[in-house]
C-alpha cells in the first residue's frame, strides 16, 4: 500500500497497482501512491506543508487465478502504465498530548495500455485520489532505544516508537466508463482506517547511524460499485520497511502484503472460486536522501510481486521528491 508521506509514502506518490484499472472488477486495494515504506508513522514539525511529486512506471504479463497460476480466462495478458502524481501533506499548528496532526491528499494522472487476449485499449486519465484525513501521531516511549551521546553534527532523529492512527479513504472520481477494458478509477468508496508503526535505533543496534522499522497496517472497506453491483472484499494490507539510515541517507528493504479477508460479491452473492479473494505480495529495494539546505528528500523505491492471487500480478518502480514549504 503501495503505499506515502513523501511521494512514495507512501511509501508517498499516488497509489498502488491496486488502483490501477484491469480486465475485471476484483483484485484491487488501495493505498497512498506506491505505498508506504520508511518514516511512515513520523510527521514534520506543526505548521509544515509538504509537496509530493512522483512518477511511476508498471507493467505486467499476467493476470493469476486463485491458485497464483496464470488465469484460464486471461491467458494473454499485457499491461503497460506510467503514472505522473503529485499531492500535499500539511501538518497542522497545534498539539495534543505531545502528538502532531496531519491531512494528506494525493492524485495520479496514468498513461495506460492494457491488453487482454485478442482486445487492446490504451487511454489516459486520473486515478481515484487517496487522501488520510485525519493522522495523530504521537512518541509511545524509547522501548530500549539508546540515543547517542550528544555531539556536533549529530542527526536529530526520532528515536524510540512513534504510532500514528488514521482515517483515510479512496474517493472514486477518477476516470471510469464500464464498457472500457481499462480504467483508472473504480468508480468505488473505499474506507480505510489504519495505523503506522516506526520504531528507530540508536547507533548501538545499526551498521550506521540508526536502523528504522517501520510498517502501515490498513483495514480496506469497499463500497458497491452504482453501475455495476460489483464490491470488493475487505482487505488487510501490510506496508513496511526495514532500512538503515546513514546521515541524510536511509536504504534497505519495503515491502507490502495484501490479503482479503472476505468475499467479492454481486448484487450481494458472492463470487465463485473462493469469492475472488486477492493476495499479493511485493518486495524490492528502497532509498532516499534527505536534501536539508533545498528543504527536501528525493527517493526511489522497486518492487517486484512475488506473489499473487486473483489480481493482475505487476513490477512497479516509483521516484519520489518532497518539498517543505
């Protein structure tokens, strides 16, 4: 989930594959723009606001069936996207209890070609926003962190565990007409309350000078889709990292995995072959630099599905900048 506070956090441009149009209704989740990854529970100082700008690469040669094999119905299957996103992230003046408050609004414009047997569309349009309306985040204790003794030079970093509830959702206005091959938007609400963990280390625990471990736990909701009575099953999606930082640098390895918790339904009946279920699950490569004199960050995160079931299974690589205004 897939996936942002800076353009990847989301992991942040906009979203995740799951948001990406495909073949049939199912098999999608939703997410902040490629996920999130490292930081995901850390908000910047009261009274910031923050630019994210991505883009996105994602292709594709197979649609699974429920068994993580090739789908009977989609032997032939060619998918090919490139996302240009952007989005804001501000975190409001004022407090409580020592935590901070933020809204966060991301949007994706997708280039899109998709193939599917003898029939091929390629189009354009943007995908459903994803905003979190409301993030607390708040320093739950040191849980064993060790800071290191103070000298000059030294990195400010949030040591110990920060926790970070949210209420966040998908909002379907982006593009949709039913009869198309691909879509960009689901035409579908999607409610997502959530929660981010970040737990840092002290140099003691690290090659360098902290190691994160962060990850974003998100419970999906789906609406009915108007047009067609189609709804997605609950999902449970699971974003993390597991980095080392380095002065203004922080590298390792982001993730994500996603599974469905119910059924697919239409009209109400669920769908056959277990309702649809979806799993996926992503693994690649991640890091950023954090630019202080531009007041930014630039990153780049790849991911590779290593697993998938019911869903359009997808490689995605997502470059990041975020600016602090």
């Amino acid at each position: 989930m897939s996936r942002i506070t800076s353009f990847l956090a989301a992991a942040g441009l906009v979203m995740t594959i799951g948001n990406v149009a495909r073949a049939a209704e199912g098999g999608f989740y939703s997410g902040p723009i490629g996920g999130s990854d490292i930081r995901s529970a850390i908000l910047s100082t009261p009274g910031t606001l923050a630019i994210n700008l991505t883009a996105s690469p994602i292709w594709s040669n197979l649609y699974t069936s429920s068994d993580g094999g090739p789908s009977p119905t989609a032997r032939s299957v060619a998918f090919a996207a490139q996302g240009i996103g952007g989005g804001f992230n501000y975190v409001y003046p004022w407090t409580l209890a020592g935590g901070r408050f933020a809204t966060k609004f991301q949007d994706q414009y997708y280039f899109t070609c998709y193939r599917k047997l003898s029939r091929q569309q390629c189009d354009s349009g943007n995908n459903d926003p994803y905003m979190d309306v409301l993030e607390y985040s708040f320093h739950a204790g040191m849980f064993g962190a060790k800071p290191p003794a103070p000298h000059p030079g030294a990195l400010k970093l949030p040591y110990g565990l920060q926790v970070a509830p949210a209420f966040s959702l998908s909002i379907p206005v982006g593009r949709y007409t039913i009869t198309d091959l691909a879509n960009q938007g689901h035409n579908t609400w999607i409610f997502v309350p959530n929660v981010s963990l970040t737990y840092t280390t002290g140099p003691d625990m690290s090659f360098f000078d902290a190691t994160e471990i962060s990850t974003r736990l998100y419970y999906e909701v789906s609406a009915d889709n108007p047009k067609t009575g189609y709804r997605n099953g609950d999902t449970f999606v699971d974003d993390f990292a597991f980095t080392q930082r380095a002065h203004y640098w922080q590298f390792g390895i982001a993730g994500t995995v996603a599974t469905a918790t119910t059924a697919d339904s239409l009209h109400g009946v669920p769908r056959p072959n277990d309702g649809n279920r979806l799993f996926d699950f992503l693994i690649g490569p991640v890091i950023q630099v954090d630019v202080p004199k531009w007041h930014a960050s630039f990153g780049v995160k790849g991911l590779y599905d290593a697993v998938s079931h019911n869903r359009l299974d997808h490689n995605i690589v997502v470059f990041r900048a975020t600016f602090s205004l």
